[in-house]
C-alpha cells in the first residue's frame, strides 16, 4: 500500500501523521548514477526526509557511481535478503511479471502525467502484489527518470542515419529492441563502462536522459545529441521483500511516504535540469538535432508485437487507461 500527502515544497520538511518510529536502522540505497546528477540530489533529499520523518532513527546510507555492483546484481542481492535499495527501470523486472515491460515501450505516451495513472492504477497493483510474492518490495513508483535522447559520434536524422551504429542500452529487452527497430545495433552493458567504450570506440553513442549523459561525461566523446525523445523513463525503487519483512511495519510505512514525496521532487527536477543541461551540452560543443519523430515512432511500433509472452491486448489495455 502507497501513503499520500500533500507536498508543500519539495525541499519543505515535512510533518508526516506516522506511527512513532522506534527501530534504529541503516538502510544502503545503490544506484549507478553520480554524484550530482539527479539521481542523486532527489536520493539526498529522500535521506533527509527519512531523517526527519522517523527522528534520526532511520538513516539511508548512499552508494552512488555503481559502488555495489551493477544493477541486475544489487537487485538479485536485494531478492537474497541484503540490506539494500535500488533504482530499477519496469523493464528489469519482466523476467519476474513480463507484462510490466511496456511500461518501458517506446512512445506509449507523450504525457508524463498520463503514465503515472498507470502506476496509480488496480492493473498495476496487481503487479506489484505479484511481485512482492517474488521477493520484490516497491518502495518508489513515481519517480521520473526523464526522457531519453540519443548521443552519438555522427548526426543522427533518420532511422536510416543509425544504420550500422553501435549503441549502448541497458541490458533489457524492451530497450534492446526497440534501438534495433529503430535501426541501431543495441549493445547492452552497465552504464559505469558507458565512457570508456566511448573513448574506445567499443559503442557509437548511447541513449539517457540528458541529465545522465551529461552527468557521465558521455558529451565529451560524442558530440551529437539527436532529440528523439522514445522513451519518458519513469523508474521504480526497490529492495528485496525478505528484507523488508525484518523491518517494523511503521519503518516501511515511513519509507513509502517519504519515497512518494521524493518521487514528486523527481517529477519537479527532471524538467528544470534538461533545460539547463541542454545549454551545457551546447555551450560543450554538442551539436542539438530535433529530427521528425514520424519514422522513428514507426519504426518502433514494431517492439509491441515482439512480445508474445504479454497478456492479449496489453497495448491496447494500457492505451485505454491512458485516455482515461
């Protein structure tokens, strides 16, 4: 169950109608972003929350820059009972409820706003219910991530213009398909390994948010930034049931409120750092391309039939919930 309040400001502390916390606990929240970059000023602000909301009792302890390990392993730690939280696109969590993968879909919608009634929604709960009987405990579902652009080494246009490149994605299925569709060649790995394949000339560009590319430096080995928005990245936060089985129920519920308000905070930054990074991008000597969105969006239609292991007609279930 989610908890909800008002935010009165995000960087407002908060005054949150909760149980008295009376465990003592530190929790370790994994994620491979910087220091910095988004991920990282919503996750501190987060700590500060907990701090607040439970007294000092609970503490977050942080491990940015991919400190623990790559994502599928802190997930699989967290599955074991390992104290710990990470960041984890809908898309790493199909081997577990395959339907979820679309929430990862190429151009399900162009309303951010629209796509988190879908977390807000009974479809999704009933996934989030499977997936505690797996292991997985959601703590974060509104968290935005931003919408993901593509770099590269050459000027991307066209569908046809990635023809032959080498492009980074993280290692999930949707995503993986959805560059091949479009007409890359997807090459999945950690996004910590992401600048030196660069520098190498192992991948031909990337695709992220601009605030994690530019996060990562990515920008300095590759100096053509192609808007192709594909994909508004929202993300979930997550640790291992097991886990959260051993904590007072009042520490969880403290959890999920506080998440929720961080996860607005995300919603609230993610627009304001594209702006200004898109004028660091610029003023780096990145050269901006806004091509017709047409082929590519046609191109990627294609994922939504690649799917076979997804309920019948989940595309056209979840577009129904979008118009509503």
């Amino acid at each position: 169950m989610k908890f909800r309040t008002i935010l009165l400001g995000a960087t407002t502390a908060m005054s949150l109608a909760l149980p008295a916390v009376a465990q003592d606990v530190t929790i370790r929240v994994a994620y491979e972003n910087n220091p910095g970059e988004p991920v990282d000023q919503v996750v501190n602000h987060w700590a500060e929350l907990v701090d607040t909301a439970s007294e000092g009792k609970v503490k977050l302890e942080l491990f940015p820059s991919s400190q623990l390990g790559a994502k599928q392993d802190v997930i699989e730690q967290g599955m074991l009972g390992v104290n710990v939280i990470t960041i984890a696109d809908a898309a790493f969590l199909t081997d577990y409820e395959p339907d979820l993968g679309i929430l990862m879909g190429p151009y399900l919608t162009d309303s951010t706003a629209d796509l988190f009634k879908i977390y807000d929604s009974e479809w999704f709960k009933e996934k989030e219910k499977a997936l505690q009987e797996k292991g997985i405990h959601i703590v974060i579902s509104n968290y935005l991530y931003g919408t993901r652009q593509l770099l590269t080494k050459t000027k991307i246009e066209t569908p046809d213009d990635l023809q032959g490149l080498k492009i980074r994605t993280p290692n999930n299925n949707m995503q993986i398909k959805t560059i091949e569709a479009m007409g890359g060649t997807p090459t999945p790995m950690p996004l910590g390994d992401v600048y030196p394949a660069l520098t190498q000339g192992v991948i031909d560009g990337v695709e992220n948010p601009l605030a994690v590319l530019y996060g990562q430096k990515l920008h300095e080995q590759a100096k053509e930034l192609s808007m192709i928005s594909y994909l508004n990245n929202t993300a979930l936060w997550l640790g291992g049931q097991a886990y959260f089985d051993t904590l007072d129920p009042a520490v969880v519920e403290m959890l999920h409120e506080t998440g929720y308000q961080a996860g607005l905070f995300s919603q609230e930054l993610a627009g304001k750092e594209d702006a200004r990074v898109l004028e660091e991008m610029k003023a780096g000597g990145v050269t901006v391309t806004t091509p017709d969105l047409t082929p590519f969006k046609e191109r990627a239609m294609a994922v939504y039939s690649e799917f076979p292991e997804w309920t019948p007609g989940l595309y056209d279930t979840i577009q129904a919930q979008l118009a509503e």
